[in-house]
C-alpha cells in the first residue's frame, strides 16, 4: 500500500537576486505547494512608507511606520496564467515593488525590529498548516525554524547583478546602469547581514546551493530531488 505523505515545510533563504524566489516559485507549483515571496512583503511595507512620505534619504520615521503597521494588509493573488502577484491594501503593486525606487529603501525598512515582527507574524499564520515553500532571509532561523527543508542559496554578488539587470531590463527599464543594480546588490548584502534585527544568517540545518554556474533546470532538478527525500523521510 502506497503511503500517505504528509505536507512539510520548505524554508528557503538566501542572498539577494539569488534565484531563489524563481526556484522557490518553480519548486511550489511542481509539487502543489503554495507558495510566499517574504521579501515582496518587505518590499510592500516600503512602496507604503514611501509613498506616505516616510522615508526621506536614509531615516525611516520609524514611529510613524509602526504606528501604521495595522493598515498595510498584504496579500498574493495568482493571475490566469498562474502568475503569482503580490497586493498591498487590495492595490496589486507588484512591478513598484521592484523598482529601483524601493529597491534601494527596502533594506533600511527591513531593519526595523517592529516591521519584522509584524511580517513575521503573518508569515508564521500563512504556514500554520505547513504544505508552503516560503523564501526570504530569516525563514529557516527565526519564521520556521522547524522546517523539514531548508535551503541557503548564494551565488557572487556579480552574478546576482547580472540577473536583476537583466531582468530590469526585461521588464523596460532602460535608465538602471549594471554598476548601479551591483552596488545596491553590495549594499544590501551588508545591511541584511550586518543588522541587529534577524540578520541574513543560514540556518545550521540548512543545505547549501550555490548557485553562479547552473541552469535553471538544473536548480528546479535540484529542488525536486532534495524535496523527494525529505518527504519520504516524513512519511506517515
Ligand atoms: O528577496 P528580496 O530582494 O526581494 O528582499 C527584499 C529585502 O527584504 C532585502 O533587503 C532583504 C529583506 N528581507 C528580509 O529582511 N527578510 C526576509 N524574510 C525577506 C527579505
């Protein structure tokens, strides 16, 4: 008689533009998993505070952002073509998102201890009934630390630029230099690891994937093997 096998919990963490969420994504939809981009959620609490006049420079009027943390509902849709968007107070935000504009504030907002509280909070509710693949930064340490799967994906910073361009690019912006998209891949390598809030760490029990020289197929095939193996190590 086959065995029943029961839903586990995917944790993957890893530097910024590591491929990580289109593998993440990928690895969700093959095995009928849902499926949540943490940092989309950062991202969404920043497009918030900047376009409520929140953030000027490099000061975050923290006070006031926390104080407004109740108002920002964060919520995922999935388009026709089974495209995964993310919407802020119902409004989909998904292309301001990843703009240059939040790109560059996103780190400093992630930074602030009750913004992470908040996230993650609702990132533990999103999983209570596990069956989730949950990418970010802290997913295997602090949101999950439990998961059945974890993986820490890291690939050279030059590698990780080269990717967000591209996709910049793809996506119409023609203005974004490569040597800018590397200097704010840097940055926000340093604040992620660096802060005192959850900083960028993997997880003990975390499988490493470094990622610079594999295809994409590769990175999926990867995924679905290490995903086999641990649900049949937790079947019933
Ligand atoms: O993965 P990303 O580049 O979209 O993440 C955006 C920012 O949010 C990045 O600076 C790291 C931060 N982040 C975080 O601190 N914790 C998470 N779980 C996810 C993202």
């Amino acid at each position: 008689m086959k065995k029943e096998q029961r839903k586990i919990t995917i944790a993957i963490d890893g530097f910024s533009s590591s491929g990580k969420s289109t593998m993440a994504k990928h690895l969700a939809k093959t095995i009928g998993y849902a499926y949540i981009d943490t940092g989309a959620m950062y991202r969404a609490v920043t497009l918030y505070a900047l376009d409520h006049d929140m953030i000027h420079g490099d000061n975050v009027n923290v006070e006031a952002l926390t104080a407004a943390l109740d108002d920002i509902v964060i919520t995922f849709g999935v388009d026709d073509d089974g495209t995964s968007f993310t919407c802020l107070n119902g409004r989909n935000v998904e292309s301001d998102i990843r703009s240059m504009r939040v790109s560059d504030k996103v780190s400093l907002v992630a930074a602030i201890a009750p913004v992470r509280r908040a996230m993650v909070r609702q990132q533990q509710a999103m999983g209570r009934d596990k069956g989730i693949v949950m990418d970010g930064r802290d997913i295997g340490t602090v949101v999950f630390p439990d998961a059945e799967m974890k993986v820490f994906v890291n690939a050279s910073a030059e590698t990780r630029a080269r990717r967000r361009f591209d996709e910049l690019r793809a996506k119409g912006d023609t203005t974004t230099t490569y040597e800018q998209v590397l200097a704010n891949v840097v940055e926000r390598d340093r604040i992620d690891s660096t802060r005192d809030e959850s900083p960028l760490r993997r997880a003990h029990d975390a499988v490493d994937l470094d990622n610079s020289s594999m295809t994409i197929d590769e990175q999926n095939r990867w995924m679905l093997d290490l995903f086999k193996q641990r649900a049949a190590s937790c079947e019933l």
